[in-house]
C-alpha cells in the first residue's frame, strides 16, 4: 500500500521566519517537514484500516523528496513514525544554514515592501504577489531559494554531516543515484553532447584540480570509444554521487541499522539520455508499460530489471532488507568492501565503483 503526500512547497513550507518574523514565529520553522510528520503520524493511527501495517512504515523519495526524506532521518519529531527510508537521488548531507535562511527571509519581506517583524502581516499577502516575490519579483531577478534548515529544535543538526545523526540510527536506509544524472537537465541545451578536449579538462579541473588529467586517462581507458562529452558525463557523475556513498559512510560508523547502496545504470533508449534522473522511478513502480516515453519500447531484459529493483523496493518494505531471489545477494554498505548493488540489463555487486573520483574528493584539501 503506496500513500503519497505533497512535498513540493517553496516558501509556503520552507520560508524560515523564526528570526524575523516577530514574536509569534519564534521557534517556528520547517514547516513543510512537520506536515510530513503530521501524514506519518495519520498513517500510524489509520492505515489498519486500509489493509497496512503500522509497524511495518517505509518512506521513499526522489531527488527532492529523497532530500525531506534525509531530513526526516535527523527529526526527533519523527521518531518512531517510520521503519525504513530509501533516498532516491537526493541524499541531502546537511539542511539550510540558519544565518541564511533569515537573509532570505528578510529578503523576501523587503521584496513585499515589509520589514522584520511582520510575519503577520506576509500572511495577508495574495498567493500569486507571493510567488512572484520568490522568483524574483517584477525586476526579473535571481530567485529566492527555500530549503529545510537546522533551527536546533525541529532539526537540532544536520542529517549526515559531520556525522550521520543518531536519531535514526536503527532505521535500515536505502540511498543511491542514477548514473547519469544531469543529462535529463542538459538535454536542452544547444551545446548537449558537445564538448573538445579542451572542454573535458577544464570541466574536469573544476571539479577534481590537478587530479584531472590523470583521471579522464583512467576512464578513457575504461571507455576507449567514449567522447569527450560522454567521459564529462560519467566523471561529473561519479562525483555528483559521492553524496550518497558519504551518506552511506557516515551511517556504516555508527555500527546500527544497516545502509545499502545503489547506482542506477541501466540506460533509455529515448533521447540519448542514458541514466537520467528519474529513471528508476517506472522501475521500482512496476509502471515501465505506462512510461514508455521514458524508457522506451517494453522487452524482457526491461521487465527483469523491473522485477529486480521493484522487488528490493517490496522486500525492504517487508523487512528491512532489500535482498529477493530475483537480485545477487546485496551485502549491508560498509568502508571496507563498499558494496553498491548496480541495477543494470544485468544486476550485479560492484565494490567501490566510483574509486578514482571517491580517493581524489575524500583527500584532504591541498594534500597531493
């Protein structure tokens, strides 16, 4: 049984006004987190009545739903109202700084034409003036961004950094990626799929320093007919996953409820997309049929990837494990072996996949 609640808030969940709103707003923040916790504390006291176990709750979102879901893991709030999370592309390490949270808050209120303090009064402002105000009012300018952020009561630190958070220390998680996940975001751009040599570097400098030439050769040599464009994807993409793998490190110390970790490498057809963001998403379903625009024309490899991955999803709902006998065995997350469940044509165990770019971005700044 699948209940979905609505997540997408912007400032009308997220707008942290616990500094600058006036008195009344003092302690108040996150409110688009407490609404999550609001639905799981229904689900606890309802869903027997609709066929669901209460002490079986798994949580589940993607890209920005994996990010409430993170928060949600550092939530004394939510104690207790869940048993297993899995975080799709989303794993969000740290919240909002306070400090930041209230310039934009002020930002905002100076937007509207008011001031500190008068957080009753931005209640009375019309829906549409408000949301015109957080993309940048009518001069065009630069959006205002909302987040969950660490006000020290609703969320007291940040969900995975320095250290994974206790609070959720004996909840079995599920964290991974897809493997190419910025090419559904660049796919309009009139430079997709094209980049030099000159390009590759240069990208690859911004993201690793001097480590750059030396790993493009690493991947090259994996990837031989690769272009320059598809190594950008794969490197930029190995480092963009290091979130989760960080995720899945920090909960591995603190020796409790099991992590496992995952990348979505199993490639569309549509559109020279590869992995994008998202596609795991028909699969862990069982909807492939229904979004064939996403994935492409239906065949057997498909519906055994389906069954595998929609079945870890079910049996770590179940269980608290994601392991079936439709999938290789999926060993627990740990630093020693790293295992990552790949879910691919063929699924399979890969340790450390992601070794070059993981040793290059965990080496202490400045340390050759």
């Amino acid at each position: 049984m699948t209940v979905s609640v609505n997540h997408r808030l912007n400032v009308l969940g997220y707008l942290y006004l616990g500094d600058v709103g006036g008195t009344e707003f003092q302690g108040t923040a996150n409110v688009g987190q407490l609404d999550l916790v609001a639905a799981l504390r229904w689900v606890q006291d309802n869903i027997e009545n609709f066929g669901g176990d209460p002490g079986r709750v798994m949580i589940f979102g993607q890209s920005g739903g994996g990010g409430k879901v993170s928060n949600l893991l550092a939530m004394p709030a939510a104690q207790g109202l869940f048993h297993r999370a899995i975080i799709q592309s989303g794993a969000a390490l740290r919240s909002g700084a306070r400090d930041v949270a209230s310039r934009t808050a002020e930002q905002l209120l100076k937007e509207l034409g008011l001031t500190a303090g008068q957080g009753r009064e931005l209640q009375n402002v019309p829906l549409e003036k408000l949301m015109a105000a957080t993309s940048g009012g009518a001069g065009g300018g630069r959006g205002l961004a909302f987040s969950p952020v660490v006000d020290g009561r609703t969320i007291p630190a940040h969900p995975f950094d320095p250290v994974a958070s206790s609070i959720s220390e004996n909840i079995p998680v599920i964290v991974g990626y897809t493997r190419t996940e910025r090419t559904v975001y660049q796919i309009d751009e009139p430079s997709y799929g094209v980049l030099d040599e000159m390009g590759l570097l240069g990208g690859v400098r911004s993201l690793l320093g001097a480590d750059a030439e030396r790993i493009i050769d690493i991947y090259r040599k994996r990837s031989p007919k690769a272009t320059p464009f598809e190594l950008m994807t794969n490197i930029s993409s190995d480092a963009g996953g290091m979130n989760s793998v960080r995720l899945a490190e920090r909960r591995s110390a603190l020796k409790k409820a099991p992590t496992y970790l995952y990348v979505f490498a199993w490639e569309t057809p549509v559109m020279g997309l590869r992995a994008p963001h998202t596609i795991e998403i028909p699969f862990v379903f069982n909807h492939i049929d229904t979004c064939q625009s996403m994935v492409g024309p239906v065949g057997p490899e498909m519906r055994k990837l389906e069954a595998s991955s929609a079945g870890a999803w079910a049996a770590f709902a179940r269980s608290g494990s994601p392991n079936h006998k439709l999938l290789p065995a999926w060993p627990a997350y740990t630093p020693v072996k790293r295992s990552t469940m790949i879910f691919d044509s063929v699924c399979h165990v890969d340790n450390d996949p992601i070794v070059d770019v993981r040793q290059v971005l965990d080496r202490p700044r400045g340390q050759a």
